[in-house]
C-alpha cells in the first residue's frame, strides 16, 4: 500500500526506460495473494500510465519463513499470478529467481536470511542483486532503442477493477480504467 502511494505521487523522469518493483512482502500476512498481485500490477501500470514507453520489471516475492507454510503457499500463488498478468502485457516482465531460496525439503535456506527468516542478510542481498545484474542486459528497452508499435497497456485506463480476481484477467480485461 505504501508503495501504490508513492507510486501515484512520483514524479518520473522523462528519460525513464525501466522500473524494477519488488514489493508485496509486507501484505503477505494480511491479504490475499489476489489483492497482492493487483496490488503490484496496479503499481506498474500506474507507472506505464504515466510513462508509456517504460518497461517495467516485477520481480518475484521471495519465500519467507522458516519451512513450508501456508504464508509460503501464498507468496507462491502472488507470484504465479503476476507472472501470469505480466505474460499477456508488453510492457511488463516477471522475473522470479527462487533457485537456493530454499532447499528441496521445502526449508528456507538460513544462510541468505536473519534469524527473523524474513530479512536478508548481506549474502542474500548479494544473492538477489546478481540475479537482478545478470538479467537488466536482456530487458528489452535496455537491448532496443525505438519502438514503432504502441505498447497494449496504454490502451487501460487508470483505476482498479476489483469486480474479477485477477487470475480470471485475460490481456483484453481492463484492468485499470
């Protein structure tokens, strides 16, 4: 919610050709893995509303908690749907990197996370940061300078439709009016 706030309030430069968002963490406990994802798309098309050529990353919620549980249940179905939302959309990118968050067993790989199983720890911001370095080369408007086609998400409109779950959303449902 606060990063939805600050989203509708920023300024974005004009030369803006990519937003990374990863956020979502926080709402895990409180709301639904449908509100969350929208949440988070909501906060990339706002951001695409504002600034049509840009390209926005959405980056995948990294499991939290020691073992498997239903908060990691949730975290699992938010990022199935966003990776879903971002497929049918141009300007949006899911990338999700849960290699070696967790072991095969399901437990959360201690060596990246406080004791608090929910922040990182140096080695697990080190983790993500080269995740994020290895793939910003491939990002599209980091790769092509110019565009001649008009991106699909100009074409939706700016306030969320909370009449349908965001898993029955195809590419042609407005999402935001």
């Amino acid at each position: 919610q606060n990063v939805l706030w600050r989203a509708e309030r920023m300024i974005l430069p004009s030369c803006l050709k990519n937003v990374i968002i990863h956020c979502g963490s926080n709402n895990i406990s409180e709301d639904s893995p449908d509100n969350i994802a929208s949440g988070i798309i909501l906060i990339g098309m706002i951001f695409i509303k504002k600034s049509p050529t840009v390209t926005i990353t959405i980056t995948g919620i990294i499991p939290k908690g020691l073992h498997y549980s239903k908060t990691r249940s949730k975290i699992i179905k938010v990022n199935s749907l966003i990776k879903k939302f971002t497929a049918i959309h141009d300007n949006l990118i899911y990338l999700d990197d849960m290699h070696d968050w967790t072991f095969e067993n399901g437990d959360l790989n201690q060596a990246y996370f406080y004791t608090d199983n929910l922040h990182l720890v140096e080695r697990g911001n080190e983790k993500f940061a080269k995740f994020l370095t290895s793939k910003l080369p491939t990002l599209p408007s980091l790769t092509t300078t110019t565009s001649t086609s008009t991106p699909r998400s100009l074409e939706i409109p700016l306030t969320i439709v909370k009449s349908k779950p965001l898993n029955q959303l195809s590419s042609s449902t407005p999402l935001l009016h």
